[in-house]
C-alpha cells in the first residue's frame, strides 16, 4: 500500500509517499506526479521518500525520472539515502556525459574564430 499526499507550501510543493513504491502503487505514483506537474508550475517539487519502506525496480525509475525532473528527493535512513545518492550519482554522471558528448561534436570554436585553417 502507498499513501500519497501534496502539500503546497509558500514557494514550495511537497510529494509526500508513505509505504511501498512497488507494483500497482507505482502507477499510482507516476499518475499523481503527472498531475502535479500540470498543477506546479514555477514551484519547486520535493519529492518526501521519509516514509517509504521499500522501492522496487520500477519504482527507482519513478524516482529517477521525478529527480531528472527537477525534484528534489528527501529521505533517510540507510536505505533511503543510499537509494536517492545512487539516483543523483547517475543523474549526475548522465549530465557529464552529455557534455562531453556536446563537447566532442561540437567544432574547434577556438579555430574558426581565429580563421586558422584545418589540414
């Protein structure tokens, strides 16, 4: 079972689950993060993962997706926490790849700019 409640606060809206990001409750879930978006704007998005006992595959995903977003994921204990570093670990390392990528394809900028020209 999977509690969800949204609180707005001043500047800020809050997502907060309770129980299991598993199964069914993760449909559940991404139906509800989908209609926040739609309602919040401007607003900041913490996702609160405090009372959440167990996630399984698809919901790390959610997770993940909801982080890529711009949420914000709060939690504790040791499970939580090493759960949101791992998300924002590859959140972080898909960003740096992509700018290697950008950098890599992207022309001599310092060359052209000069008019030097390539052999």
């Amino acid at each position: 079972m999977l509690k969800i409640t949204v609180v707005n606060e001043e500047g800020t809206t809050r997502m907060k689950l309770e129980g299991k990001l598993a199964h069914e409750w993760v449909r559940e879930a991404e139906t509800a993060w989908t209609a926040l978006l739609a309602m919040t704007q401007n607003a900041e998005v913490v996702v609160d993962l405090l009372g959440v006992s167990f996630v399984d595959d698809e919901g790390n995903k959610l997770l993940a997706a909801m982080r890529h977003a711009g949420a914000e994921l709060m939690g504790g204990g040791p499970f939580m926490s090493a759960l949101i570093d791992e998300i924002e670990d590859a959140e972080i390392a898909a960003s740096e790849d992509m700018e290697r990528e950008q950098a890599e394809l992207a022309p001599d900028a310092a060359g052209k700019a000069a008019g030097s020209p390539r052999n």
